[in-house]
C-alpha cells in the first residue's frame, strides 16, 4: 500500500547530536558535585546506566544499583522528592553548558529539516530528556528560532512510560493526527527504536559509539549518521539504499 509521507519524527540525545557522553553525562556529575555527593559518573558506567531511559528514573537506577545504603538528606520527604530536586540542577548545569558550548549537530540533521520544512513535511520531536534540555539543544545547536520548526516537541514526564514504551510516539501521532504509515523517525538507540517499532512507525537508525552494538533488527535500516552531500554515511544494517546522503527522495522512496 502506498503512504505519503507527511512527518519527519526526531528523537533527540544521540540522535541530533552527541549529547550523553559530553553533554548530560557532565552535567549529571556536576550537580552530583553541587549536591556534595562523592558519585561520578564515568564514561563507562554512564554507557552502563543509559538503559534507563530518563535522567530521574537513571540516577534512581544508579542509586539502587551502587548506593544501596544512601538515604536523602531529612529535608526531604522522600527519595523521590530528591531525585527529581538533584534533576532540575542537573538540567540547569546541562543547559548553561549548551549555552556556554553548544554541542553541533551530527551530519544531515539541518539540511534534512530544512528539506523537509521547505517541502511542507511537518516535523516533530520525540524525546526521554526534560522539555528544556531538549529545546536548549534545539535553539543553540540547530537555530534560535528553532521551536517554531517543530509541529510538535513531545519531551519527558508528558507521557507516563518513556521509552521503550511507544506511548511518546502515540503522542506524538495523535496531536499530529497522523497515521503511523505517514511518518518516519529517526532514532539512535535499541530503546528509541522499540519506542519507534511498537508505535508502528517506519525508522531509520543512525548510531552511536554508545549504542553501535544494540540490536537494530527491527530498523528499516542502519546508518552512521544521515549523510551529507561530502560526507556519505555507510549503511551498517537494514535495507540498502542507494544514494550517500538521506534526503526527501529517497524516504518518499522508502514509504512505497
Ligand atoms: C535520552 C535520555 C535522556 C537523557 C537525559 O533521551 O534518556 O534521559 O539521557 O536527559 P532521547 P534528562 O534519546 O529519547 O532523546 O536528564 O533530561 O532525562
Ligand atoms: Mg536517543
């Protein structure tokens, strides 16, 4: 059956951009530091902990994992209530330090939009990360003005199960009032695509060092990153496709 393409859906942290290892991982330590906590996040273990989707349910993860024995400070009426309080520093370290240096956008991210904005393809973001994590990539890293590029930024705690769950991509379909077979997302992890699958929704895989061993079976296809005219990506998985660097034409291709 053939569909018309008629949104571009983007998931955010390793997608855009590499932003967990340089970019949240760093900010996680630095509020950990504000807080008086011996913890530090290296670049291994941070590997280890991104299974968890969402940067509460990650530290509440690290907590029980590797500080059993750590109760929150009395001010605090629960666990929680602490979690979600060393969060917001930690997202305000993280949006200073894309302020401060933005992390750029990996290869075919802007020329992509910008195709598909000047071609009437809507475009939408569906994200794990915190609403203003994700628009601080977005305005410093892609434009200023970039919020207004997007149908939809669908982010955090607006749905009740993050990835893996589909729910973020339900989201996003129903305030776009598209069907599943309309869209495409963009994805660079084995959580983002089961997301992406179970929603029912054709994705390409772009990866990342932190995720270029997952399994991506159910990917339309693997790439390293989306291409540039200068660059060709290299396709690791999937169907293969013939051209060096995705564009409008070949993902009309791919909906037929
Ligand atoms: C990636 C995530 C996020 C970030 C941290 O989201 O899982 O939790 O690592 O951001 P995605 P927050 O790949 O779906 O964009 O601390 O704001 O949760
Ligand atoms: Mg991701």
């Amino acid at each position: 059956m053939k569909s018309q393409l008629k949104a571009l859906i983007f998931d955010v942290d390793g997608t855009l951009a590499e932003t967990e290892r340089d970019g949240h991982r760093v900010a996680f330590n630095q509020a950990f530091l504000y807080a008086q906590l011996n913890w530090d996040w290296d670049v291994d273990l941070y590997g280890e902990l991104l299974e968890v989707a969402g940067g509460k349910e990650r530290i509440k993860c690290y907590i029980e994992t590797y500080q059993s024995n750590f109760h929150q400070p009395n001010h605090f009426a629960s666990l929680e209530q602490f979690i979600a309080h060393l969060h917001q520093s930690k997202t305000k370290y993280y949006t200073q330090l894309l302020a401060d240096q933005p992390i750029v956008l990996r290869p075919g991210i802007k020329r992509l939009m910008t195709e598909a904005r000047n071609h009437q393809i809507k475009l939408a973001i569906a994200t794990t990360a915190a609403y203003p994590n994700a628009i601080a990539l977005l305005e410093n890293s892609l434009d200023p003005e970039a919020i207004s590029w997007f149908e939809i930024i669908a982010a955090g705690d607006i749905v009740k199960h993050k990835k893996p769950a589909p729910d973020i991509y339900l989201y996003v379909l129903e305030k776009m009032g598209l069907l599943p077979e309309e869209c495409i997302v963009f994805e660079d992890s084995q959580q983002g695509l089961m997301a992406s699958t179970q929603a029912g929704i054709k994705t390409i895989v772009t990866v990342n060092d932190y995720t270029k061993n997952q399994n991506f079976a159910e990917a339309y296809c693997v790439l390293n990153h989306l291409g540039e005219d200068d660059q060709p990506y290299v396709n690791l998985g999937g169907q293969k496709l013939e051209n060096t660097y995705i564009n409008l034409d070949i993902l009309h291709q791919i909906m037929h």
